[in-house]
C-alpha cells in the first residue's frame, strides 16, 4: 500500500499511510526504514531529519534505521565539499567557496558540522 500511495498518491496522503504503518507491530521496523527512505526522497535532509527524529522514540528500532540515517548525513557533507571541490577547480570560481561555507555550516546540524569542518580543513591544506 506504501508503494502504490507512493507512486500514485500526494505526498500528504503517503506520509499519512506511513504514520500508521509505523506503528503495526508485525511491520514496524521496516516501515521506518521506508518512512526514513520515503522523507528523504520527497523533502531532502531537513524532512528525514524531522522524521528520523520523530521515530527514534517508539519501540522497536532496527540497526538499518541508524544506519540509514548515518548515510543520509554523510551524503549531506560530501555533497557540500564536492560543490566546494567544484567551484575550486578549472571551471568554477574560487571566491564562492567562502559563501558556499557559510551556506553548509547554516545548513548542517550536530555531527555533520564537525564532519563537515574537518574534511574542509582537510580539503583547505590540500589533505582531501
């Protein structure tokens, strides 16, 4: 049924499904996995975020729930640093790296900003 309101339904009524998907026992672990899967693909970071956050509190809760959620962040990180790489090579325009920056470090939130100040730091002494 989540597929099918995926595919064929507005984001309000899928997310509705999910909301009480995630809450039948038999089926609990797996659709937050898809829920988690399901926000990022429709709202990008902020969204799965939000939800990652809302689901981390009921019972039961899968190793692939955290894990996902991990990945989610690094694809965050590393997309800023390689717009950064971009504008710092042959064709980009080296004085928006600092704006650039700025946006990420707004943007990012807990263990991404260090993340993401690390490798920068790296990319900036010519380590990355």
């Amino acid at each position: 049924q989540v597929q099918w309101s995926a595919a064929n339904q507005a984001p309000e009524e899928t997310e509705g499904i999910f909301k009480v998907a995630h809450l039948i026992a038999a089926v609990a672990m797996e659709m937050k996995e898809l829920y988690l899967d399901w926000s990022y693909s429709t709202g990008e970071y902020k969204k799965a975020r939000k939800t990652f956050k809302s689901l981390q509190e009921i019972r039961p809760l899968s190793k692939a729930f955290f894990t996902r959620m991990i990945e989610i962040e690094k694809k965050q990180v590393n997309l800023w640093l390689q717009y950064i790489q971009e504008e710092m090579g042959p064709g980009g325009k080296p004085e928006n790296c600092g704006k650039i920056h700025w946006r990420a470090m707004k943007f990012l939130e807990g263990e991404s900003v260090e993340r993401f100040t690390s490798r920068y730091t790296l990319l900036q002494t010519g380590h990355l």
